[in-house]
C-alpha cells in the first residue's frame, strides 16, 4: 500500500560487505537476500500497485574478462556466484517490463569518490605503498564517480526506456595506469600491487571478477538519455581525491 500512487520505485538497498570481510564465508548473503528477496517483493508490490516504473542498480562484474575489447549488453554475462543474485534481479525487473510496465537495469561500474567506503580503503592502503588493484596489468578496469551514478540514476527516471544500461565513465583504465594514477595521488612514485593469487587464497572463485579485464562501453546509456560524466576517467577523479585531507 506504501506504493500507491508513486510514479517510480528506485530500488538502491544493498549490503555490500567492506572490503577486509569481502572474502569472509557468509558475508554476501543479506546482498543476496536483498537482491533476490528484496527484488521479488518490490516488483511485486509495484504491479500490484499500478507504479509505473522500476529502476534496479545492478554491477558490471557480471560481464566476463573481455580482455582488450569493448563489453555492452550485448555481451553475455559471466558472473561468479555471488554475483548471480544481481542477475536473479535483473530478471524480476525484466518480468515487472513484461507485464506493461517501464524496467531499468543500470549496470554500474565500481564506486569511488570522497564518500565511498571502499576509496577511503583503497586510500588509506595506498598511502602504505600497496595498490589494492588485482589482475594483469593491461587488463581494464571500469569505474563511475558516485555523483555521476547518482545523476544516471535520475537521468534514466526522467528519459531511459525499458531496457538494460551500462554505467561507466568514458574511458577504462588499464590497471597499470590506474595504479601509477593512484601512486599520484597520494604523492608516491609506485605502489606495489598484489598478485591475484591472493584474491583466490583468502577469497576463492568467487572473488576472481575482480582480476578480469572489463572495458565496458557507455555508449548506450548516453545515447539514450543525454547522461554524461563530470568525471571522464579515473584520470581525473584521483587528481580529485588527491586534495582530500
């Protein structure tokens, strides 16, 4: 009954676990519950009250490592298993469309920026030497600055049709030069990167997305609504994070 009468449902809940529990057993389970459960019972709820939209964030990683290539939805996914229950939701989005109604999926790129728990992580490690960016050093890694995934998300309300986005910034960076940015801003000549044999050491499979190479293009969104990023690159929002305190 909460939803009656509402233009859009915006389902942003998550429970992403930080990064030093990530690989922890069970630490996914409530973003799964959320993504799965959650998912199910706002589509359902939102058919039942005739709203009209529903807007679901969903994750890059789910595409596989594409190399140097170029990944949109086109490509199929290829998620590891914690990173199924973002598909179950994209899938109950899907059926909220077959029913008459507007479904956005926004595959978002990895947050960062001043208010992101995980930049602050991966600040506080850089400032001891270590860049916590795993995989080959010309594998691509894609980002979205937090404001400018907050801004799609409302750029889709306002003019996206039925469909799945890609949310990134206009251009990857391979994870060498998104280290050495990284070195830069936190004003050291290098920073060491580990191997990515420690993500399936303490982590397993399932955390191994994060060693794939994935430029994802943003091509489609932007087309689609108009939506583009004050913050172009990584290039850029470290020289940004670079003035934090």
């Amino acid at each position: 009954k909460a939803l009656m009468g509402r233009d859009a449902v915006l389902h942003l809940a998550t429970h992403i676990p930080p990064a030093k529990d990530a690989t922890r057993p069970g630490a996914w389970r409530e973003n799964d519950r959320i993504r799965m459960e959650g998912t199910r019972s706002l589509v359902d709820a939102a058919l039942e009250c005739g709203v009209p939209t529903f807007i679901y964030p969903g994750i890059v990683f789910v595409y596989p490592d594409g190399g140097a290539n170029w990944l949109d939805t086109t490509t199929p996914p290829a998620p590891t298993p914690i990173l199924r229950s973002s598909l179950d939701a994209e899938a109950e989005v899907v059926r909220f469309t077959g029913a008459g109604h507007r479904g956005i999926v926004l595959r978002m790129a990895g947050f960062y920026g001043p208010s992101a728990p995980n930049t602050l992580h991966m600040l506080r490690s850089a400032q001891r030497g270590i860049a916590l960016i795993f995989g080959r050093n010309k594998a691509y890694q894609s980002l979205i600055w937090v404001d400018d995934a907050a801004l799609a998300v409302v750029d889709a309300l306002r003019r996206a049709s039925a469909g799945i986005y890609d949310v990134v910034d206009d251009e990857p960076l391979q994870k060498w030069e998104l280290a050495a940015t990284l070195a830069k801003a936190v004003r050291r000549r290098r920073l060491l990167r580990p191997p990515a044999f420690l993500l399936w050491l303490f982590g397993g499979k399932d955390v191994m997305f994060l060693a794939r190479s994935q430029r994802v293009s943003n091509r489609k969104f932007k087309a689609e609504t108009g939506w583009s990023p004050m913050v172009p690159s990584a290039r850029q929002g470290f020289d940004l994070l670079s003035i934090l305190p």
